[in-house]
C-alpha cells in the first residue's frame, strides 16, 4: 500500500531554536498534506491542510508564523516550529491524500514525529 | 459544524472476548466516517471506513462496524479480541467544504485486551 515517511521520528531540541519535519509520499502524489498535533491520550487536532503549490489553510488559533509549512511538490511537506518552546512539545503526525476528487481516496498516515523542548 | 464523540476512553477486555467501541457523530450535511489504530508512537491505520451503501462496513483484522444515521452513531465491534488489538482507536468524520475534505477524530479509545 501507499507509504507516508516522516521524519525525524524523534527530535530533542532547545528552547527557541527551530525544528524541521519533513512529510514525504513515497510511491504517490500526495495532492493534499494534513498536519496534526497529538497531546498525550488525546485527539488528532488538525493544524493546516495544504496543498501543492499554495499557502497552507491553517485551523483556528494555529500561528501561521510559528508553525511554517511548506508544500513544494507533490511528494513532500515540511512543518518547521519556529522559535520553538517546551508547550510545543507534542506528537506531530502528517498525512497525505492521492491526487482525485473523490472521497474514495484514502488518507494515509506518517509515523508521527515527538518534539520535546528543553 | 461536525463534532465526534467517543464515549468510552479506555476500554478493558479479556482475550477472546468481543469488544464494542462506540462512536457518535454530529453533523450539518454528509458524513464519511472512518476509524483508524494507533499503536504506540505511530501514526494511524485506517481499519475501515464508510462513504456509501450497506451500512455495515467490515475491515482489517477482524474489525466490522455499522453506520446508523438515525442514531448518528458508527460503533466499532470485533467478535472476537486478541492480544495484539491493543492500541487506541480513533474515530473520524469527514465532508467536504469548498471542495477540501477536513477530517476531524474524536478523542480516541485505548482498548486493552487482557490474558
């Protein structure tokens, strides 16, 4: 079936730097990227839908500005926190839909990525 | 708007037992509704899914569920549990607004099949 890698699978990183997560569709052209965060025992919250080639659709209450994402061609995504700080902290998982209309489509999932800020 | 709401956050069963997770949904227009595993630090699976037609939809691993649009409700069922169901389950809607489908979980079920 459809593959999704996302990596790093888990990142440790300072108070304040920044961090890249990358988002790829390895044997399909993923026309739509989803990005969501994962708090503990808790619900998918969906942050952005995007499509190749234009800006990201970001959910109510998600800084555009902190949480970066780019949607350069069919097959990658990056979600990059900028100046990021220990409440980021949390379990990103990305997933990508086919290329079609139709709702038939199925949604595949990445691995998830945990971000933990010192 | 849509809501989903998973009544049961942890749910115990013994092994060999059948097992009901439980799923309702709220919304305006037409639903797709759909339930995904999570096994730990990993992203989701889809297990099965509904869009159209009969109403009870059977998926992976021996997992089958109804959709009841009366009582806005797609229960997970499996007659049969195993230790390796052990994960959490999500169930999600999906519509389409302007031509994007958003899909939105409810807070998920960790199941935990007991020996």
């Amino acid at each position: 079936g459809a593959v999704v890698s996302q990596h790093p699978s888990w990142v440790i990183c300072k108070s304040g730097t920044s961090v890249k997560i990358e988002c790829r569709s390895l044997d399909f052209q993923a026309t739509t990227m989803f990005w969501y965060r994962q708090f503990p025992k808790q619900s998918l919250m969906l942050m952005a839908t995007s499509n190749e080639g234009s800006k990201a659709t970001y959910e109510q209450g998600v800084e555009k500005d902190k949480f970066l994402i780019n949607h350069a061609s069919l097959t990658l995504s990056t979600l990059t926190v900028t100046s990021a700080h220990p409440e980021d902290s949390s379990f990103y998982i990305c997933s990508a839909r086919t290329r079609g209309a139709a709702i038939n489509e199925k949604l595949f999932f990445g691995s998830g990525t945990q971000l933990s800020v010192l | 708007a849509q809501s989903v709401t998973q009544l049961d956050s942890q749910v115990p069963v013994f092994e060999e037992a059948p097992v009901e997770l439980r799923c309702n949904y709220s919304s305006s227009v037409s639903v797709y509704l759909f339930w995904y595993v999570q096994y730990p630090n990993q992203g989701l699976q889809l297990l099965l899914k509904y869009l159209s037609g009969s109403t009870l939809v059977k998926g992976i691993n021996g997992f089958e569920a109804e959709f009841n649009k009366s009582q806005t409700s797609f229960h997970l069922r499996k007659p049969s549990v195993h230790i390796s169901d052990t994960a959490e389950y999500f169930c999600a809607v999906s519509s389409s607004t302007s031509g994007t489908y958003k899909y939105i979980f409810g807070t998920g079920t960790r199941l935990k099949v007991l020996a």
